[in-house]
C-alpha cells in the first residue's frame, strides 16, 4: 500500500503528468504505449514522464441516453469518470486519480469533490484516509500534488490552479489563486446584482414593436355562455359561463438588421428574467446513475438560463448547504454552477424541510429581485426529519404546512409568495408531501417516474419559467343587470372568493406563461324576464403587471348577454364549455379515487375512474373527437391501470393521481408516465415554450447535430478550460 500510494503522490500533477488507466481488456491494447514495470501495473496506472509528454485533450465523450447509462455504468464503470461520466481512455488529456478503495477518477473532478467538502468515495461510500487537494505551491516539486489526510480540516485555505489551456511541458510561473470555501453567511444577502431586464435581442423586439405593444402584449378574455338563450318566462339556475384568459405569445417585429422590404418578420419572445433556486436530494439513495441523470439535467438548466437569470443552488441530504449565492448565469456564473453541481455525492438522509428553509431564506434575504422567482425541489425520499416528527402517533396525515417556511405560502398576509415546483423522482418519494408542498405554495407537482426522463421534466418547467409575461393577474366577475347573481366559482386551486349579495367574484391568477390559457367556469342564476328580448349577465375585469414595461394593465371584457325569447328549440351545449365541465368532472373523479384508494378501496377507486369515462365518451366533445377528452379518457385509464393491486398503486399510482390533480388544479403541464413525449396523449396545457425546450433537451439526450446549437453537455463544459 504505502508503495502504491509513493507512486500516486509522485505522479499527480494536473497537467504536468497524466495516468494510463491498467488495460481492462485485449481491445484496450495500444503497441504505441509506453511499457510499465509490473509494480506500475499493479497500482492501476502508468506514469507518463512530463519531460517527455505531449498531453493532448480529446473530444468530450458520448454519454448513453436513458436505461442504455446504467447498463453503461454496471459495464465500464472503470473506464468511465462516475462524476463527470467522461471517459477514462489513455491519452485523453486528464490525470487519473486511483482511490484506496480502487475506484478511479479525474484528478480535477475529485479535487472539486474534496473542496466542497466531500471525502468519501462517490462510488462505494468508502471513507478515505487521504484525499487530493489541488495545490500546487512553490517548494512543492514539480509533478507531485499534495495529498491531504482527512482529519485536516478542508474548508480553509483551498487552494486552484487558475485554469489554463493544457501544456506539454511544465510550467514553473504557473499563476496561484486562493479558493476559499468559507462557511455561509447568516444572512444570504451576497446575491450578485441583477443584470439588465431583457436580452440584446429581446430589446430589439420591444424597441420596434413599440407601436403596436399594448394589442400585442395584451391578455385576451372571451366569455362562452352555455347556450345562447334560455326562455324568458322560467328563472334558470346554475346557469354555466366559461371566462376564458390567454396571455400574450411572442412578438412578430421586423428585424432591423436586415432589409425590411426583402426579409420577412422574425419572431421574438421577450421575457422576464428569474431567479431560480433548485433545491436537490443528494441523499444516500441518489447514488449512482440517479445522482449523475440529475446533474446531466442540472447542467442542462443552466445552460439554458440566460445572463439575465441567476440561479443558487441548494443540496440536501441530513442537513442542507448552499453550493453558491445567487448569481447571474454569464459564462463564468455558469462555469462556476456547473463545476459547484459537479462536485455533488450522495450520502446520508433526507431532510427535505431544510433544504426548503434554506431555499426559501436565499429568497427572502436577497438584495435584489428579479420580476419572475421560483423554486425547483427534488427529491427521491421520504422526509426522515420533519414528516415523522409532528403530529400524535394516531395522526393519519402530517400537517405538510409545517414542511413549508411561512414566507412562501400563497396565503402569506405578507404577500410574499414563491411558487415551490416539487418533482418526486423514483418509487419511493413521499408523494403526498410532495403534492402539499406544491399546492400549498401554488406550484405544481411531477412524478418522475423513469430515470431517463428527468431531463425532459426539468426541461418542461423551466420551458414556462423563462416565458412569463403576465405577473400577479387578478380576474373579477361582476353581474351587470338586477337579479342575476353569482351561484360558484370553479377555480380550481386558484384562491377565490364570492361577495356575500353574490354580485361579483375575484379569482387570484397569479403569473401567466407565454401563449399559456386559463379557464374558469361561472355558474350564474338568472331571473325570469317580463318584457327584454336579452339579458346581460356579466363582464370580466383583469388587472395585471407586465413585467417589461412595470406597468399596471386593466382590461374589460365586453358585456356578455343571452337570448330571452319566450319559447326556447333544445340547443346544443356549447363545445368550449363542454370540455371545461368534463375537465372538471375528471378531476373530481380522480380527487374521489384517490381518496377511496388511500382507504383501500382499490376497487371503488377503479369503479369511480371507470363511471367518469362513461360520462366523458357521452358528452358533446367526446362526439366530436375533442383533443382534451381525448387525453382525459387515456389519463383515467392509465389511472385505473395504476391501481391493480396495493403494490401497483403503492410504487406509482399515488403519484400518477397527485401529478394528474396538480395539472388540472392548475391547468398547467407536469410531467408523468410519458407526458413529455411528443407522442403521449397526456399532453394538456403545454405550452410552445415548453414543447420548445422539451424538444431542445431531447435533442441534446439523443446527441444529434442540432444539439449543439441548443445546449454542450455539462461534463464537457465542466472539464474545458476557461478562456484566458
């Protein structure tokens, strides 16, 4: 052992030395190589002298894409980096590092490990006696590194080698800058100052379609009664009228660039910027290709965060950290993101509830404010810490409240509220509390249930995220003529409220994706008519903020009235408020199965799910082949599918339900089963942005040339060096 180690700590170097991995097999033979005495071999590497070298860097390494990765990982995992996924092929450019434990490593990618506090392997979870520091300092000789014992401590005084493109020869006046990891501030108020508003080209857009920018930019409401008379002389209850929002899409404007009388418009989506905070579960249970899937998706967010956005990212596992402040994604922020996710290693327990504090102070302690804020958690796990620790031992639910920092519920009198999108990854996740989480805070919900599909979920989220263009809409309801009144509102989770004569009704909307829709139905009770050939039922107000021009929007809708002649012929219900009542009627049916199956009626469940189906294939859209019951009939079936036996529900269907009853709460997209695949039925309420940027993640998954125009894999950007 002390022979082996003699000879690692001779050869570590970064780029002054670099290690042969030992040959695996006869396909790995190279004549050209040069030989190694036994002793060499046996120590799992060979020294190239750094006089006689010339280290070359080779392209970035292909990665397999979805169950091909774990086969990937169980096949070759000693050719391969189990950090960054890279190869670890001779002559590759990279220094190899050869743990006790045997398992090996990129130098530079252990290093980042170890300096973000981490000393155990990432493979087997073995505890080290020594571990690489990256140091190099001036009476150290030249192709050795230091290595450190684990007692010393490692959060002060680490030290890097600036980066530099790769030299052959070694260089004496190699430049020396301190890294220090200090501990984290009390308060989380070093967040970098936000950048500019809107893109270069973003501006450009606003700028020359300044003319037209309120019709263009303006949220469009339409009313839909559900038929267009009713006789005069009968009062009608529970009346049902559809108010119908869509926000504003992108934004068709000349590029000025170019020759306007030969070129036609090119289309612009300005947009917001973010201040992202994913809060991610680095739990023992994440080992392995869990762990490396969500740091291929991580890289992958923040590629796509624009220099505008900033991003913090906070990773739990017993406790939880902060890798970095909040801070804009220019090209160093990023380097810095992906070096900072690189460097994560799954260990210890789930406490989910620290993670979402932490999250949550980096919002409230920031100096600055981006229009658009959110919160990303994932997690795989049950919450050991906080969950199992409230509530008497005969409580059948926890009170998922106290998982969440008051400073983030939607009710908050404070008005302080942080939408948490929650992504239960795998079979184990404790879905009910990943549901509350996101309901409470009014956010969404995703089951992850496939590993190779965390990307495209992310993707998904981040799609709407990077789109919004309607902050804090508020929709009000007012009857216009005397008797007609307010019977509900359906609003899903959207908070809302009657006045007590019944006369009016808010609804609080909240943030609106580009080209995104909301639909609320209003049941209404009209009065019987003496003389008027037509009653007005009501018109709907919406006040919002657009968040490049700050300003404050009001729009009207026009009065809506219906038809009062005094003998009515059967009219047909109308198609748009069809599909709203069978949207609703579906996700009645799933909230009731649901709750039967949580009491283990799986039968009764399966029984509620089926009579929804009947009723749906009845309706007006069913018969006219409407894409949304389309889609809901094949949700309800995947549902009672899902509740086959206890076991079934138990691993997915629990899941399935709450991502299902997330969607159509908030009639926003989620990810579940297939639902981002272009193919899947389960498709309701994407939007073009987030179609885009799923398309965008699945082109960098299959690695096809158009990738690169999208996104470069995080593990190839990792271990690029930065620009001089």
């Amino acid at each position: 052992m002390g022979s082996k180690w003699a000879k690692v700590k001779l050869a570590l170097g970064l780029n002054l030395c670099t290690y042969i991995p030992r040959t695996l097999d006869n396909d790995d033979e190279d004549d050209s190589s040069p030989s190694v005495s036994d002793p060499e071999k046996n120590s799992g590497a060979a020294l190239i002298s750094p006089a006689t070298a010339d280290i070359q860097l080779a392209p970035p390494a292909t990665v397999p894409h979805g169950s091909k990765l774990s086969k990937s990982f169980s096949r070759s995992s000693k050719r391969t980096c189990s950090i960054c996924l890279a190869s670890m092929k001779r002559g590759d450019g990279h220094a190899i590092f050869t743990a006790e434990c045997s398992h090996s490593f990129h130098f530079q990618c252990i290093v980042s490990n170890v300096k973000h506090g981490n000393q155990i392997c990432p493979v087997c979870r073995a505890k080290w006696k020594e571990i690489p520091v990256h140091f190099l300092s001036l009476d150290t000789p030249l192709g050795r590194a230091r290595i450190n014992p684990v007692g010393w401590p490692q959060n002060n005084a680490l030290t890097t080698v600036t980066h530099r493109p790769p030299v052959s020869r070694p260089t004496p006046n190699r430049h020396i800058s301190p890294l220090f990891q200090a501990p984290e501030p009390a308060i989380f108020n070093d967040d970098e100052p936000v950048g500019q508003q809107v893109d270069s080209t973003d501006k450009s857009a606003l700028h020359e379609s300044s003319i037209d920018i309120c019709d263009s930019r303006a949220v469009k409401i339409e009313t839909f009664p559900e038929v267009p008379a009713v006789p005069r002389s009968i009062p009608t209850n529970n009346f049902s009228v559809l108010v119908h929002l869509k926000a504003p899409g992108s934004v068709s404007v000349q590029d000025p660039c170019r020759n306007e009388a030969s070129l036609p418009k090119v289309s612009h989506t300005p947009r917001a910027p973010v201040d992202l905070v994913t809060v991610i579960d680095v739990s023992g249970s994440m080992a392995g290709t869990k762990l490396a899937l969500l740091k291929r998706a991580m890289g992958f967010v923040i590629q796509n965060l624009g220099p505008s956005d900033r991003l913090a990212v906070i990773a739990f596992s017993s406790t939880a950290r902060r890798l970095f402040p909040l801070q804009r994604m220019s090209e160093t922020g990023r380097q810095q993101a992906l070096q900072a996710v690189n460097s994560l290693v799954a260990n210890g327990g789930t406490n989910i509830a620290e993670g979402l504090r932490k999250g949550a102070k980096i919002m409230e302690d920031r100096r600055e404010k981006n229009p658009v804020a959110s919160i990303i958690l994932l997690s795989d796990g049950q919450d050991t810490y906080t969950v199992n620790n409230h509530g008497s031992s005969n409580q059948q639910q926890p009170n998922y409240k106290l998982l969440l920092p008051l400073s983030i519920h939607s009710g908050d009198s404070s008005g302080f509220k942080i939408p948490v999108h929650a992504f239960g990854f795998g079979v184990d996740h404790d879905a009910s509390s990943m549901h509350s989480i996101s309901e409470i805070s009014g956010g969404t919900f995703s089951f992850i249930e496939t590993e190779d599909i965390i990307q495209d979920a992310f993707a998904q989220c981040i799609g709407g995220l990077l789109s919004v263009v309607v902050k804090d809409l508020q929709v009000s309801i007012e009857c216009l003529q005397t008797g007609v009144q307010l019977g509900s509102l359906k609003a899903g989770s959207y908070p809302n409220c009657l006045m007590s004569d019944g006369r009016m009704g808010s609804i609080d909307v909240g943030d609106l994706y580009a080209d995104e829709e909301r639909d609320f139905l209003v049941s209404i009770n009209i009065p019987a008519e003496s003389l008027s050939p037509e009653t007005s039922l009501l018109k709907v107000k919406c006040v919002y903020v657009d968040p490049f021009t700050k300003q404050t929007v009001t729009l009207r809708s026009e009065e809506l009235k219906i038809k009062r002649p005094e003998k009515v012929v059967q009219e047909r219900v109308s198609i748009e408020v069809d599909r709203q009542q069978n949207r609703l009627r579906a996700a009645e049916a799933m909230a009731q199965a649901r709750a039967a199956a949580e009491k283990g009626d799986l039968v009764g469940a399966s029984s509620i799910l089926e009579n929804c189906r009947k009723l749906l294939a009845e309706s007006v859209s069913a018969k006219s082949q409407e894409r949304l019951c389309i889609a809901l009939d094949a949700e309800l079936k995947e549902m009672q599918e899902r509740m086959a036996s206890r076991h079934v529900y138990e691993a997915s269907g629990r899941a399935y339900i709450l991502s299902g009853l997330s969607s159509h709460s908030w009639q926003r997209a989620t990810a579940r089963g297939d639902s981002t695949d272009g193919s899947s039925l389960v498709q309701t309420y994407q939007t073009p942005s987030m179609v885009e940027m799923v398309t965008r993640s699945q082109a960098t998954l299959l690695g096809s040339p158009s990738a690169q125009r999208f996104v470069r894999p995080v593990w190839s950007l990792a271990s690029q060096p930065k620009p001089r």
